[in-house]
C-alpha cells in the first residue's frame, strides 16, 4: 500500500499535522506513521552551504592569492549536530512505499529553501512533491492546505530565489570579511590593542551598522538652536486659551532674517521688540479673523505584520525583536495566531470570508468575550471585503497577523508577557471592526495690528475603535491618550504616541513644530462654537516661549527594525525609491537576528531595559573601514535593490542565471578594489575622532577577538584563518 510523507520544520509542527490527519499510530524514532501516512520533521536547517576549504584545502588560510571566492558549483553538507534526523528524514523520503511528498515547512522562502536543500542531499527521484501552503496551525486550515496542495514545481521561481539569497550571504560574507580583515583587521587591532580583529561584513548587516552609526554621529554633530516663541493668552467666557503668533504675509516680520521659521525667533531681542510694540494699543484685544470647525475621523489602524508588531512590543513590554518573534512564533505554534513572519498589514479576501470563525472563537477569551458578541451581533465583519484591511495585491505569501479564535487553553501555559503579547494582537484585530474615532476640530485665527495667531483645538466626540483599543494592563485608556491634551498626530493604541499606526512614522520634532492642538473642555468647547468673524476678544497677557531644537532620535530595537522595512524611505533617488518601495532590508523572518547578530559581536549595543541602540567603538570602526573601502555596503540603496532583485527572481521577471551573473561581477569588481586599495594611512584620524567619544579605553580592552596577529600592519598576503572564521559569514 503507497503512502505520503508529510515533511514539516519543526517537531511540534509536525505532531499538528498528524493530530489534523488523524494519525494515532506509535511514534517512532524521528516520525509517526498510521496505514496510509507518515509525519516527520526537520528541526531547523539540517543542511548548509559548505565553508570554503571542503572545495580546496588551500581555502583554508586566509589568502588575497585564493580571493574572490567564486566557486561555480556549490557544495552542501548534512549540519554535524541533526546528521540523525537528516538520516531518518532521507530514509523516509526514498522509502519505497512513499509515493506522495507533502512539503510542510514553513510557507515562506526560508522554509522552501529548507526542504530543498533535503531533498537534494538525499537524491530524492520520482516522487510526486506536493507544497502545503497556510497561514495558521489550526486543523481546518491545515487540513486545506493539503487539500489545495500544488505541485512543488509551481514553487521553483521561489527556490531559486532562496538559493541566490543563500549564495548572495555566502559569497559577500567571505570575500569581503577576508579581504578586509587581510588588508586593515591589523589597523583595527593595533588602534585596539588586541591580539586579533577579524571584520565581519555582509549585505544586510553591514547596512544596519551603518544607519546606527550614521544616527549617532547625526547626533553628536547636532548644535541646538534656541528659538522665541511668542503667545497670547485669550478671554474667552470665563476661560482662557493661547494663540500662537506666525510671521504670515502681511506681518512686519514676513520673510524677514530675524525668524526661526515663521512661529519664532532666533533672538530673545526680536520677540520683545515684537510684544513691545504689539502692547502700544490698549486696551489689548484681538479680533477673530477666521474660524474654521470640521469634524476629522480617525480610523483604525492596520493589522500588525511581524516589524510592526515587533516595534510596539519594543515600547510596551521593552522586549527585543528576537524575543517579540519567538514570543509569536510560540503563539503559532500554539494555533492562537496565524503565521507571524509576514510583511503584510492587511487580509485577503478569502481570509474575510471566513473571518468569522476568528471573531467567534474570541467570545471565549475573557479580555474580548463581550467585544466579540458585540462584533457578531453588529454583523459588522460581512463588509469586511469591502474595507481597507482586506487587499490581496499587498500580499506575497501570507497576510496580517491575525488571532485564530482557537487554542485558547493554551495561553495558561505560556507566559505573562507572551500572554500580553496575545492580547495586544487581539485588540488591533477587534479594532477594525469598530467605527472610526470622531474629533471636533477648530482652528482660529485672532490679530492684533496686523500680526496673526493661531489657535487649534481637538476634541474627542466619539470613542469609535478606542473603546476596544485598550491592553487590560494598560496604565491609562486609549481615549484618554487622544482627547484632552493630546497630540497632533498622536496614535490611538498605548505605546504609539510617537508614531503614526499605519506607517510607523515618527510624528516629526515637537520641539519646533508649530502649535499643537491644545486641551478643550466642555465649557470652552461651547464658547468656541459660538464665535464668529470679526468677534472681538479680551488679550489677558503676551509672552516668550523659549524652546530649542532637538536632534534625532536613537533607533532602538523597534525603530531599527520598521527602518530596516521602510529602508526605501532613506534613499534620496526618487526612481530607484519608487522601484524597492515594497523592499526593504532583510527580511520578516530575519532582520531580528540580524540585529541580534550585530550585538553579539560587539558592534552594536542594546540597552535591555530602554531598547535603545548606540554603536560600539568596535563598530564604529568597522564603519570607517568599510566607508573607505566598500562604502556600498553601507548603502540601502544597494541592501534593498538586492532584495528586489530576490523577489524578481521568485516573480520569474529575471532568470536566476542573470542574478548570478551581477553578483559575481560586483564582488569580483569590490575584492579587487580593496585589494589594490592603501587607507591605512587615513584610519588612523577615523579611529580617533571615534574614540574622544567613549570615556575610557577600557572598551578598547573588552572587544572580544579570536585568532593570530598576522605579521604585518595589514598588508601581508597571507594569515591564518581564526577561529571564529565561519561566523564571519553573516547575513
């Protein structure tokens, strides 16, 4: 009797898969098997890319002779410690009554790239493949996937754009970590004082230290310019309001030199000229030039995709993106969620249709059970389709993270934060069920002489979503944080003021934006209805608000990973901006190690309890070497237009032969160019500049290095490979 091999990536996947299809058999040594099916797992990568000396031995030692490395067949190894399970698996799959292969891995280009390099280690031949592809781990949804399942065939164009990716790490992590550490790894160490200095260098992670670096010294370099601001404290029916004054067309100070923008001031002297002259006409009073009264809706924000979610669990439970994504990754696993490493913000239509089930199953979670009636009751979920958090051509391969409605027994066993983590999926998910939040807007424009200013005023009129948008173990409610002295711009969930919920924008530099909209009760709110053009008012006072500008603010590890999706945002071409719009830096499923990555060698640092992120001096001038070097790498022009290249690949609009041909060229073209190259001269004033900027040298003393001194400053032709060598290939 034939049967069919489910293969997944994990074992807790794989008991999923058999609970689905009803496998009750024995468990055996690395699978489950009943009469007609056999379940087995990988646990992770159980191949690899061979490191270069399998090709020659002579790769062994670090050479400019052996550089670049531009192998043309590529050779793969069973990982040491899972040669059991590869074995078990390779079995498996060329078992003779196996007819059928049911690929499971993750549905992604990390997990069809896992699989492939299986099934070509174990020479699988004449098997029908067919690829599982589903955006949760509930049983109807898995139980669809096989149902629906394609020929593996269909998935090619995906694999080939996983191998190139592979390759692409590969061939710029060696080449370039080789041929920079031959010709400046001494410069770096010498300045250091350490035995040793390996630099590690690759597509991604490179570009990542580099937007940190370039951050810090943005700030360093940053000179604080002082402002005057000047205000009119208003009468109003027994309340007071403030008007801020603008230097508009018709102002003696329009276009002049003495403004810091229109509102203020660089000299304290202008703004009392301005109040003295103002105060010549008494009684002080001001007349209402324009008013302006319109509602302004807020809606809810799009469904959380992993970098989004990873940057509000970096505010609210001060976790990095690594532990965000294993936290929701176990939520996966446990079927509360659907897939998590996703790019996506919004749902598909076939999603929608089924939506309810999702909306149903929370009636059972005690944070959302009347919520969830209500949803129902509303009937409010049917139009879904027809909103903006339903958009199929935003999707690749899977849509927004989203509650599954099931699983819930498990929450008891995961923990408090992955709990809260849950909860706060949950309440972005409910939210778009709910009616806009509804605001009186009204913005006033008062003169004295002919000198204008400006009043604005937000009120809350209707909670809309922000009834629901609150985490039960939030501090205050969502509304609060939007009514009374809110922000302009402020965002409707706890632990996004800063920002803009859909796009992960900061809201820009309060310090010298124009004047906020200001608090308004309920008495105030009526005054202001009342008035008209031409009204006059009663001005109680004028007077000078001093301010400064800031300078930007440090990425921490939320910020850095949205940077890292948005990385098309910082290229200044507008062509090439709009071409990688939809690409960013690494990917969903890697940009947190990537980040981690970086810590764990010492070029970066996280601070655990604020998630900023600040640059080493190690990294610092890792920077500068490379910025003499191979200043591309620090580029997301070219970080982002590689990955764009990767998804062309998968879209089949290039062949897979003419990437390959522009990767080799360009790190061809790059090796030799730091080959012939000579800094060591310049470096020197780099590292120094750097330096002044840590208080001691005992940071000098406690980057961790490995491996021999070579014999000369930098320019030897040959040294020994250290140890650490194969983690020098990095994303």
């Amino acid at each position: 009797m034939s049967k069919a091999l489910y293969i997944a990536e994990k074992p807790s996947v794989a008991q999923e898969f058999a609970k689905a299809l009803k496998i009750n058999g024995q468990r055996r040594d690395g699978y489950l098997e009943s009469q007609d099916s056999v379940v087995t797992w990988c646990v992770g990568h159980l191949v690899t890319m061979s490191y270069p000396e399998k090709y020659d031995i002579k790769y062994k030692r670090w050479s400019l002779d052996t550089l670049p490395f531009l192998p043309r067949e590529f050779k793969y190894e069973v990982i040491p410690g899972v040669q059991k399970q590869f074995e078990i698996v390779k079995g498996l799959l060329n078992r003779e009554d196996v007819d059928t292969i049911y690929v499971c891995t993750d549905s992604g280009r990390e997990g069809e790239y896992i699989y492939r390099l299986v099934a070509q280690m174990a020479g699988v031949h004449g098997k029908k493949e067919k690829r599982v592809w589903i955006d949760s781990q509930t049983e109807e949804e898995i139980m669809r996937g096989i149902r629906e399942a394609k020929d593996l065939s269909a998935y090619d164009n995906l694999s080939a754009s996983a191998y190139l990716r592979a390759k692409e790490d590969y061939l710029m992590g060696i080449n370039f970590s080789r041929v920079l550490t031959l010709r400046y790894g001494n410069s770096v160490s010498n300045y250091l004082n350490t035995k040793y200095q390996a630099i590690s260098v690759g597509r991604v992670m490179t570009c990542v230290l580099g937007m940190v670096v370039r951050r810090e010294r943005e700030i360093r370099a940053f000179v604080k310019t002082p402002f005057y601001r000047v205000l009119s404290s208003i009468a109003l029916e027994g309340e007071n309001f403030e008007g801020e004054w603008r230097a508009v067309e018709g102002s003696r100070y329009f276009q002049t030199p003495y403004l810091y923008k229109e509102n203020g001031f660089k000299e304290k002297a202008y703004a009392e000229k301005l109040i003295q002259e103002l105060l010549v006409s008494q009684p002080l009073q001001c007349t209402v030039e324009k008013i302006e009264r319109k509602k302004e809706n807020r809606n809810p924000p799009l469904l959380f995709n992993l970098a989004e979610l990873q940057n509000v669990c970096s505010k609210l439970f001060k976790i990095s993106p690594d532990e965000t994504l294993k936290i929701v990754q176990e939520l996966y696993e446990k079927k509360l969620v659907t897939y998590p490493r996703t790019d996506a913000r919004v749902l598909s239509t076939a999603a929608a249709k089924e939506i309810y089930k999702n909306i149903s199953g929370l009636r059972n979670y005690e944070h959302t059970a009347e919520i969830a009636q209500h949803i129902i009751e509303q009937g409010n979920y049917k139009n879904l389709a027809k909103t903006r958090y339903v958009n199929d051509k935003q999707i690749t391969d899977h849509y927004a993270i989203v509650p599954t409605g099931q699983g819930l027994n498990a929450l008891r066993s995961v923990s408090l934060t992955a709990q809260r983590v849950y909860e706060t999926i949950v309440r972005r998910f409910v939210c778009i069920f709910y009616p806009p939040a509804v605001y009186q807007k009204i913005s006033l424009v008062t003169k004295i002489q002919n000198e204008s200013f400006f009043s604005s005023f937000k009120v809350l009129l209707d909670e809309g979503y922000l009834k629901v948008a609150t985490n039960s173990f939030a501090k205050r409610k969502a509304a609060d944080a939007m009514s009374s002295v809110n922000r302009a711009g402020a965002a409707g969930n706890e632990g996004s003021e800063e920002e803009d919920p859909d796009t992960g924008k900061n809201g820009g530099n309060k310090a010298d934006d124009s004047a906020e909209d200001m608090a308004c009760d309920t008495r105030l709110l009526a005054a202001l209805q009342n008035l008209k053009k031409g009204d006059i008012l009663s001005v109680d006072s004028l007077s000078i608000k001093e301010g400064e500008t800031s300078p930007p603010k440090r990425y921490n590890s939320g910020s850095m990973i949205l940077a890292m999706e948005n990385a098309g945002q910082l290229i200044e071409d507008e062509e090439l901006r709009a071409q990688i719009k939809s690409c960013g830096i690494g990917t969903s499923a890697t940009r947190a190690e990537i980040l981690k990555k970086l810590c764990n060698i010492k070029y970066l640092a996280l601070n655990k309890k604020t998630q900023v992120i600040t640059p080493t001096l190690l990294g610092e001038m890792i920077f500068d070497v490379v910025n003499c070097s191979i200043r591309q790498l620090l580029n997301p022009e070219l970080t982002a237009s590689w990955e764009k290249g990767l998804n062309y690949v998968a879209e089949g609009s290039i062949t897979e032969q003419e990437y390959m041909d522009k990767l080799e060229h360009f790190v061809r073209l790059r090796t030799r160019q730091v080959e012939d190259s000579n800094i060591q001269p310049y470096l020197r004033q780099f590292f120094d500049a750097a330096a002044v900027n840590y208080k001691d040298s005992s940071e000098k003393n406690s980057v961790k290095t490995t491996g021999r001194s070579t014999s000369a400053a930098g320019r030897s032709r040959t040294c020994r490979k250290p140890s650490a060598s194969k983690s020098s290939v990095h994303l």
